[in-house]
C-alpha cells in the first residue's frame, strides 16, 4: 500500500505542473481571434493580405506559426496535416504561418511541409517583427499556435512541446473546439 502512495505524489506534482504551464500559457493569449486580423502575411505566391482574408468567419480557428529549422514544428505539421484531411475548410481554419524575414523564399518552405508531409497545408510568409509583436515575447520562440472558438474566443496557445505539452494534448484542444462548434 505504501508503495502505491509514493506513485502518486509524482503524478500530482506532474499534474500539478501541467496546469501551472497551461496556465502560464493561458496569460499570454491575445484578447481575441480579431487581434490576429491585420497581420501582414504573404502567400508562397508572393500576394500581400492580412490574415483575415485567409480566415473563414464563424469558424474554431488554429493559427500556427512555424520556422524550417524547427524540430517540433515538423511533428506540428503533420498534426494540422492530419486534421485538415479530417476537417475541411468550412469546419475549421487553419493558418500556417512561416515566420522568416523577407525575401521570402517558398522554396524552403515547400521543402519543410514536404518533409512533414503537409504539402496540403495552406500557409504563408510573416516576418519576425508582427509575430513578435503579437506573441508578446522578446525573442521567437516556435512552434507557437494559438487556438480560437468559432466566436473568435482565445482558448489555447501552444509553444512549443518542451514546456511539458505534446502533440496529442494539442489535438485534444482543437477536436474540443471542433466539438463545441454550432
């Protein structure tokens, strides 16, 4: 019995910890998914738009935001692969942002969404300066995703899997969002 006792306090102090670093997380969300609508982006095209232009209103939202030389954000990739062959476009939007300074070159982003095998990804270019300004860090810090309800309500950010967040639990938040969607 006592035995069973030591298990358990680790498994609190791990829960425990979780919920601290989602928490953490939580603090740093933007007041909504409209505080997101004026970023410049650029498409691998070269066409200039905000991000809204990319978004379908009165959908659960993932924007991501993404760099080639990024480890998790290939494992991320695939995830929002995997979902976006799930979801269509009506269901759920997703924004996969490389952030990278201009010129942008598409070449380097095709060759990371094709070694994640998320080819199928919309995504597009924004530079350091908007990014930074929105995460409200210092420095960038990737992957970084941010989820929204279908009424543009903040619900979770995501940076990368270090702090403890995987991407299964970052799943579970965007198929809970699916499932609260009208």
């Amino acid at each position: 019995m006592a035995k069973i006792a030591l298990w358990t306090l680790p498994a609190l102090a791990l829960a425990a910890l979780v919920a601290f670093l989602l928490q953490l997380d939580r603090a740093e969300m933007p007041g909504t998914l409209a505080s997101f609508a004026d970023i410049p982006i650029v498409t691998p095209e070269g066409e200039e738009m905000p991000l809204a232009a990319r978004l379908k209103p009165g959908v659960p939202t993932v924007i991501g935001f993404w760099d080639e030389n990024c480890g998790p954000c290939v494992t991320e990739a695939g995830l929002l692969a995997d979902l976006r062959a799930r979801f269509g476009p009506d269901d759920l939007n997703i924004a996969y942002l490389y952030v990278d300074a201009p010129p942008f070159d598409p070449a380097q982003g095709r060759r990371f969404l094709a070694r994640a095998g998320a080819e199928a990804l919309a995504w597009g270019f924004v530079a350091p300066e908007p990014f930074l300004a929105l995460s409200r860090q210092s420095m960038i810090a990737l992957p970084r995703t941010y989820t929204f309800a279908a009424d543009g309500t903040p619900t979770h950010v995501f940076t990368g899997y270090a702090s403890g967040l995987s991407p299964m639990m970052e799943e579970d938040a965007i198929a809970g969002l699916l499932m609260e969607a009208p």
